[in-house]
C-alpha cells in the first residue's frame, strides 16, 4: 500500500507542478499559500499541524516563499521568538492568478483517476483528518 501511496502522491504531484511551474511555485507552496489565507496569521506551528508537514519542511518552504516576497514572519510577542505567518500583497496576487492553473490540474488528476477515485481519496483524508 505505501509504494501505491507514494506512487501515486509522485504523478499527482507533478501533474500540479507542471501545472504551476509557469508562475515559479510548486503544489507544496500553493498549500502553504491556501492555508495561510484561510487561517490568517496562523503560528508555524498551526500551519505545520494544519498541513500535516514537520517543522523542518515548512520552515524551509517559508523562508524561501519569504524571500520571494510571497509571505511575511511578524513577531507576536516582545522578544520576536514567536512568529505568525502573513500572506503579502504579492503572495495574496500569485495565489488568486494561480486558481485557474490550479483548476486545470484539478481537472487532470480528475481525469486520470477518475470521479469515483477522486470521491474516495476525499473520503479517506476527511476521516484522516478528523482522527488527529
């Protein structure tokens, strides 16, 4: 089961990334860039557990959408240790430009796996979700 998973995460994937590549970003950013509108100025910490990804992974993810101008850190607190995440002008244009990117590798993946399998995989990580 791990290598289908795994396999299928890979052609899913760059079926996503191909689809984005035009505006420089991956599906892994294009998350981090949804959920951070969604939430707002969520923690690292919320986001991270938000998208199911450790610490090390989004923390490189932000520092690189950072430097792209896409995202900003904010300190929530005195001594600056704590942070929140905040979409930037920038970041807020390239995610409403990357939805029709997005809906065209939407319409892929739906296609190759088919509704019936698409419906499942919904199902699966709805209940994946609601068990953490």
């Amino acid at each position: 089961m791990a290598v289908r998973l795994r396999m299928l995460n890979r052609v899913v994937t760059n079926v996503y990334d191909e689809a984005l590549r035009p505006l420089g970003l991956k599906v892994s950013q294009m998350n981090i860039l949804v959920v951070v509108a969604l939430m707002g100025l969520p923690r690292p910490t919320d986001l991270g557990e938000a998208l199911h990804i450790d610490v090390s992974t989004l923390s490189r993810n932000l520092e690189r959408m950072k430097n792209r101008g896409w995202l900003e850190l904010l300190s929530d607190d005195n001594d600056g240790r704590a942070q929140q995440v905040r979409l930037t002008s920038e970041g807020r244009q390239l995610l409403e430009t990357a939805a029709g990117f997005w809906e065209a590798a939407q319409s892929q993946v739906i296609a190759t796996l088919g509704a019936e399998m698409v419906q499942q995989l919904t199902t699966s990580s709805d209940r994946i979700r609601t068990k953490s």
